[in-house]
C-alpha cells in the first residue's frame, strides 16, 4: 500500500477510474466492453504463442525424424558415379566437424508383390558404415541391418510400405529397375526377387512408405551402377551444415563434385513451413490488434463520462499532459493485464499440449492429425521464450498505441465547456 500511495497522482486516478468501472453502477457496459477488450487481448496472445509453438515443434520433429534417415551432407558427382569414393571420404574427414561417412547408391524403383505395385526410392548402402551417418539402423522394428550382405539381395522397407503390400520378414518381393535390359523380344525392364529381411519405423511418414535399403554391391549390380554415386556424411552440429557444407567445397575443389546440405535438399519443404508459420503469426496478431484497439471505444466512452471530473482536475492545476497520462495509465494497465493473462495461458497450454491434446481427442473420438495425411500423428509443442516474449511485447505496444488517441481527446477537453451544465 505505501508503493501505491507514493505513485504520482497520474497512476493515483488511473488505477482509481480502473476500480470505479468496476464499482460503478451509472456504466457497466464501459466495464464490460473493457473486460471483452482485456480478454480478447488474452485469447489472442494465448492462441498465438501456442500456435507458435506447435508450429515450431511440427517442424523440429519432422525435421529430426527426417535427418535419422537423411544425411546432413551429400557429396555426388555430376557424372552419377564416384568411383574414388574412398580418397575423397579421406579428404573431407580431414574436417574436423565430420562425424563419419558413408558411400551410397540412389535410384527409383518399384516393388511390386501379388497384384500391388509401389514406388520406392531404393538407397544401396554398406550397413557396417551407415551407423556413421543414419540412425535407421537403431530405428529398426524387425531385423537387423547387417542382414544386407553382399549377394543376399535382402531388403529392408519401411512400416508404411510393409502394410500397404502386407509384408513380413521373410516375405519374398520384386523389384523392378527403370534400366531395361536388351532382348530379343525388345528392351524390358529389369527384374529381381530380393527377401524382407527387415522393417524400419522412423516415425515420418513419407520416410516410413517411400524408402528402401539394399546393399550397395547389390545396388550396383541391379542399377548397372559402376561405382556409388555419392558419399552422405555426418557432422557434429546439423545447423552448421551449409557453413562446412562450403568449407568443404573450398578444401575439394573439384569443379565435378556437388555438395549440397540437408537445409537444400529440402529446401521447398521448410520454405513451406516457415511461409505457413508467417502466415498464421499474421493471422493471430491481427487478432491481437482488433482486441488492443477495443481498447478505443473502451477509453472514448470513459473519457466522455468523465468529462466533469477532467475539467475539475484541470481548474485545480492539472496539466493536459498530466489528463494524458491519466487515460494512458488506464488503458495500459488493461493491456498489460490482459498480456499476462494471455501469455500465462499460452506458455500453460504449450507446455502440457501432449496431454491436453490426446485427452481431447479420446474425449471426442477423432485424430487431430492422421497418419495418413500428415508426416506425424501426435502433436508436438517447441515452447521458445523468444517467441513469449515477442508476442507479449507486441500485444503491450499495440494497447499502448491504442490509447493514445483518446488520452489525446481527453487532454483538449476545455473545463468551461464541460461544466457548463453541472
């Protein structure tokens, strides 16, 4: 209490015209269009930091699930074949960010088993050196990697593609490869019964039904491959990787070589996702505007009510930049309450969205994101302080913004005008 009583008179009749909207039976509808104003504020910063945050989690987590089977950098020649792989895995080692390496095989493909038939992206690998740059060897539910021995012609296919053509460890499949093989009857395409020997579950669902591992030498084999086509590599800071992904363009310097990082291979995805993610902050933060600027109509209809008692403080002394800070400190202080509100609610929802989420959707029956259609089926929440603070801060300075005007009005009030008939 000593605090208050100490604030200049401003805050003194500020706070006072805050509670006697409140008390006062003559304008409840003032109370209640401020309240509204104070809640809209509140639902609008909350709405935003947790949408905020979900999209920063849907990213994080399809990204990471992503990296598990992707590398952070490939290295490809431009020729398709990179038959001293070896020297140049030597060379970029030299590097010290590059965690391992690993040489791979890439080409499209079918699967087909009974009357289905499925496009896949066939990666040849050596299982002993992929541990060095994936984790789908972690990630597998049945089987090992290492059952992709040379000449086995094992494979092993993701959850999403066992289901859809029903297979098991075990199950015998055909591949199909796009290079075709001359025969007398004309060119065909070329055929080959590889055995499930292993299914991986990453979680992605594109991942999860739209690759395949094999070993290399048998990759070769099948594809008409000479040589790998490339070297996928690992380093100790993914975020880093367009920076070594440059330092190691400088330290090859071979005109032939292409190095790009995880952030361009998929660069029409996560440009994508931050569109949408600028979006919706638009979308949120115009709700937080039309909320802040209730605050107008809120402090226009105080300001006329309180005609007589601004023209008597203006005979007794008061300044009209003093009558300013009066309307300013009112309005204000509904911003700020209605920020901290929002943000405790935003920041509380954020945090416990995996359980307010799943309770949600047994309560009613339904999936928020389906397997199905979206690349994960929970939904994930990367609560971030930048963005609490930012979205606080913003809704502040827009109700600041909003007072403006009529703690204007309310300074060019003229006493003898507005006694006139009291």
């Amino acid at each position: 209490m000593r605090f208050i009583s100490n604030l200049p008179y401003e805050w003194l009749v500020g706070l006072r015209y805050i509670r006697s909207a409140r008390r006062s039976g003559r304008n409840r509808f003032i109370s209640f269009i401020s309240l509204i104003s104070m809640a809209g504020i509140a639902l609008g910063v909350a709405a935003l930091i947790i949408v905020m945050s979900v999209m920063n989690g849907f990213q994080k987590q399809v990204r990471d699930k992503m990296l598990s089977v992707l590398p952070h950098i490939e290295i490809y020649d431009t020729s398709g074949s990179l038959p001293d792989w070896e020297e140049t895995a030597r060379q970029v080692t030299k590097n010290g960010e590059v965690r391992g390496t690993a040489p791979y095989v890439m080409a499209q493909a079918m699967l087909t088993r009974f009357n289905k038939v499925q496009g896949v992206m066939v990666r040849g690998i050596l299982p002993k050196k992929e541990s060095h740059v994936s984790d789908v060897g972690k990630q597998l539910k049945v089987g090992e990697l290492d059952s992709l021995r040379p000449g086995s012609f094992n494979i092993v296919v993701g959850s999403g593609m066992a289901r859809q053509l029903r297979l098991f460890a075990g199950d015998r499949l055909i591949l199909v490869a796009p290079q075709g093989q001359v025969t007398p009857a004309g060119v065909l395409p070329r055929l080959r019964q590889f055995t499930v020997s292993g299914i991986f579950d990453v979680g992605h669902h594109i991942m999860d039904t739209s690759q395949a591992f094999i070993n290399m030498e048998d990759a070769m084999r099948m594809f008409q491959q000479p040589a790998p086509n490339g070297l996928r590599l690992r380093i100790r800071d993914m975020y880093q990787a367009p920076e070594v992904a440059w330092q190691l363009a400088r330290e090859l310097r071979n005109d032939d070589l292409l190095i790009m990082d995880w952030s361009r291979m998929n660069r029409n995805w996560f440009a994508a996702v931050q569109m949408e993610k600028r979006m919706m902050f638009i979308i949120l933060f115009l709700i937080v505007a039309v909320a802040a600027f209730n605050l107008v109509s809120t402090l226009v209809m105080t300001v006329t009510e309180k005609q007589s008692d601004i023209a008597i403080m203006r005979t007794l002394g008061a300044s009209p930049r003093s009558i300013m800070k009066i309307f300013v400190v009112q309005g204000a202080i509904a911003g700020i309450l209605g920020a901290l509100i929002g943000v405790l609610a935003g920041v509380l929802v954020a945090l416990n969205i995996d359980v307010i989420v799943p309770f949600i959707e047994s309560l009613f029956g339904f999936s928020f994101l389906p397997r199905e259609i979206y690349m994960i089926s929970s939904l994930p929440s990367d609560l971030r302080a930048m963005d609490v603070l930012v979205t606080g801060a913003t809704a502040i300075t827009l109700a600041f913004l909003a007072t403006l005007y009529p703690s204007w009005s309310a300074s060019r009030i003229n006493p003898a005008e507005a006694l006139r008939y009291e």
